[in-house]
C-alpha cells in the first residue's frame, strides 16, 4: 500500500512538472486572402487579365469583321474561290483561337505560380510566428474542417495577419529607402 502511495505520489508531482502546451489556431482562408502582399497582386494582375480580355476582343471583332467582308462579297463569287476564302477565314479563326488559348493558359500559370508563392510565404511566416512566440501548435482553420472547434481566445488569425502585414510593409519601407540613396 506505501509503494503505491509513493507511485500516486510521484506521478502526480511528474504530471504536473509536464510543460504546458501552447496550440492556437488560424483562418487559413482569411491569412492568405487578407494578405496585403496577395491583395497588391490581385489588383496588378486585375490589370493583365483586363488586357489580355481587350486583346482577345479586339482580335474576334477584327475577325468578323472579315468575315462580315466576305459574305457581302460571295454572293459575287465564283462557288470554288468563296470556298477557298472561307476555308482561309477557318483557319486564321483557329489560329487565333489557338493563339489565344496559350496566352490564357501562359496568365493562368503565372496567377498561380504567384499564389502558390505567397501561401509558401504565410506558411513560412506562420511557422516562424509560432517558434517566436512559444507555441507548440498552430493549426489551420478552413472550410474542410481541419479545426472543427476552436476557442476564440486560440484563434490567432487577427495577430498574424497584423504581424505578416507589418512585415510586408516594412520590407517594402526598406526596399524604398535602399532606391532613395
């Protein structure tokens, strides 16, 4: 019965000498959206597609216009040189829309080779954040339910965002002093 005492005893003080845990967690969806750096980056990028939207129009309006030519004018036509106008006409379409297919897919790629950039840059961050200040654990929050349940006094999303966004801010401030001199 003392052994056993002793062993309550000596678990109990081992239990409590255990070193608390220290998880949060955070709104991955809010970080990476509210994210300067990646709001900066959509309004630029706003301005490509918006470019390469007008291009694409341009082109298709200049190629009915063509075509609009061409009807007025085969009905004059002899049947095989209205043909051959035509099958030009299919094949400066398909050209373009080729053209256009790979300049679409070109600004996919680049949008999303700049995405996955920035969240590598708030996972790095987030990591970096949790070392600095003692956690254990930081988890993400998201629509898949990876934290199904989280205390609001754990929730973290406000804090980081602060810190990442004063981190971009002042690497901006000193690539601006660095120009200035």
């Amino acid at each position: 019965m003392r052994k056993v005492i002793i062993a309550l005893v000596v678990l109990v003080t081992f239990a409590s000498c255990q070193e608390q845990q220290k998880i949060a967690f955070v709104d991955n969806t809010r970080v990476v959206s509210e994210f300067n750096k990646k709001v900066d980056f959509e309004e630029k990028f706003k301005v490509k597609i918006d470019a390469f939207n007008k291009k694409a129009d341009s082109l298709n309006q200049a190629l009915q216009m063509e075509a609009q030519l061409f009807q007025t004018r085969a009905a004059k036509m002899k049947e095989s040189k209205a043909q051959e106008e035509y099958n030009v006409l299919v094949q400066k379409k398909q050209m373009q829309d080729y053209q256009i297919g790979n300049e679409e897919k070109a600004l996919q790629a680049e949008g999303q080779k700049q995405i996955d950039t920035l969240v590598k840059e708030v996972k790095a961050f987030v990591k970096d954040y949790g070392k600095k200040n003692g956690y254990t654990f930081i988890l993400g929050a998201n629509d898949a339910g990876s934290v199904m349940y989280g205390s609001e006094a754990n929730d973290i999303t406000d804090k980081v965002l602060e810190a990442l966004n004063n981190k971009g801010s002042k690497e901006e401030e000193k690539k601006e002093a660095k120009t200035e001199e």
